[in-house]
C-alpha cells in the first residue's frame, strides 16, 4: 500500500471507485487465464502478510524470510521493501501456485486478497489528513472482470475476508510513511537502528526474543495483561512492534510501554 499526495491522484491508472462505486469480476477456474496473474510477480509482503504466511507454513519468521523473500533496499529509499521471492522455474510462479490454484488461499497476503483493486493512502497534505483511496485495475489479460457479478468495496472487502489485512496494512503504511525522510543519521540503513525496525516489524520471532530475553522489560513497564497477549499472539506484538519502532527511531511515546525510573 502507498500513501499517494494529493497532487498524483490523476497521474494514477486504473478507475478510481468511491463507497458506492460497483465493478464486475469474478476468478473461477472456468474463466481461461485462471492463476495466470499469479506470475513472474513484484509482490510486496507487508508485515502481517509474513505472520499469516509463516503461521499456515508453520515455520519460524527466519525460516520464512530464508525460503521465500527477497529483501531490497531500492535508492533514495530508507526501510527496504520485502517481496515474494518467485519459483525458479520459466514462468517465475508464485512458490505457492499448486495445479489447483493457491495452496496458501486462506493466508494468501493482502495484495492477491484485494486483487483486482489496487488500494492506497490519500495524503492531503494542506489538511494533514489521509483516507484509503481504491482503484479497480485488472490486468488487460484478466477476464474475471467481464463476469457479471457486481462488488462495491465493502462488499468485496468482506467476500475475500479482508477486513483485519486492511487495517493491519494502513497501519503499516502509516509507520512506513515516516520513513519517507531519511532517519537513521551517520550509521545508515545497515546501523543497529534499521535492524532493530526491521526486527520489529518483519521477524515478530526474534522480536518476541528482545522483548523476554533482553533487558527490555528491566528497562520499560508493560501491564501484564499486555505482556501475556504479547508472548502469545502474534498479531498483537506486532502492533506493539509498530509501537517501539516509533519510539526508537523517533522518540515518539507510546501508551503501550513506560520507561522504568532509575533509581
């Protein structure tokens, strides 16, 4: 998802929609480019992408991070984005594409679940304000979308069980917007402040480590109802990672911990 100025919105393809804007498609295995969107993809993983994906494959966030992503820090960038890493194979598949469709279909990222509305963040900035922003933009080979059924966003958003993916995502591109000015000073993005955001935010295994291992809660108070969602739910210790990357980078408090006085 990316925060989009006010000013680009008309430089943007695809049909912009409004709440109560419809659009027709429909993917079945009927229609006969089923699965060819699931291609030689830049599919950007957002975080709550990555816990969905290595909870079905049961497997630990490096495990997945290992197998399945690339990492690039592209130029003029300073949080690097992370992408589905395609099969090796002359098509670049998606890892995931099975003879019979998605093998991850009921984790499958925020991405190929909103597919094929591409969604942002309305930035104005004169009002200092943001709304989520929806275009309806197929591929030219897709014939899902000369299928009649109708779909408003919400309407879609609820068939594809999107809901929580949307919220989670709009709170990431709401951190990941303050990346848009360089934060990390003389040590770069390589310095033990880049790593420990990316830590927050795309290995909640290792972060889950810092957080009981470390001297963290020696150093900031957690209510312990908090702390017993934290060591458990994966969902919630990210938000908590959203949290701590902002006070670390930024300075910017948060009513989810408290630094302990020293006494």
């Amino acid at each position: 998802m990316k925060h989009i100025d006010s000013d680009e919105i008309d430089k943007l393809p695809g049909i912009r929609l409004g709440e109560n804007d419809t659009f027709s498609f429909r993917c079945h295995p009927d229609v006969a480019c089923f699965n060819r969107c699931c291609r030689n993809l830049n599919l950007f993983l957002y975080p709550y992408d990555v816990i969905r994906l290595k909870q079905a494959l049961d497997l630990s966030s490096d495990e997945f991070m290992d197998r399945y992503v690339d990492i690039v820090l592209r130029p003029s960038n300073f949080f690097p984005d992370v992408l589905l890493r395609m099969a090796e194979n002359p098509e670049k598949t998606c890892p995931f594409l099975a003879s019979s469709g998605c093998s991850v279909y009921t984790d499958r990222p925020d991405t190929c679940r909103t597919f094929p509305i591409e969604q942002g963040m309305l930035y104005d900035a004169a009002l200092k304000k943001e709304q989520p922003i929806y275009f309806f933009r197929p591929p030219d080979f897709c014939r899902g979308q000369d299928e009649k059924k109708q779909w408003t966003i919400s309407s879609w958003t609820r068939d594809q069980d999107a809901q929580l993916y949307h919220k989670m995502t709009i709170r990431w591109a709401r951190l990941k917007r303050l990346f848009q000015n360089e934060p990390w000073g003389r040590e770069g993005p390589g310095g033990g402040k880049a790593k420990m955001a990316f830590m927050a935010t795309y290995n909640i295994d290792r972060f889950r480590e810092f957080v009981f291992q470390s001297s963290f809660l020696k150093r900031y108070r957690i209510k312990p109802d908090v702390r017993k969602k934290l060591k458990k739910n994966d969902v919630e210790l990210l938000k908590f990672g959203f949290e701590w990357v902002k006070f670390f980078v930024w300075g910017i408090r948060s009513p989810a911990f408290k630094e302990r006085t020293r006494s």
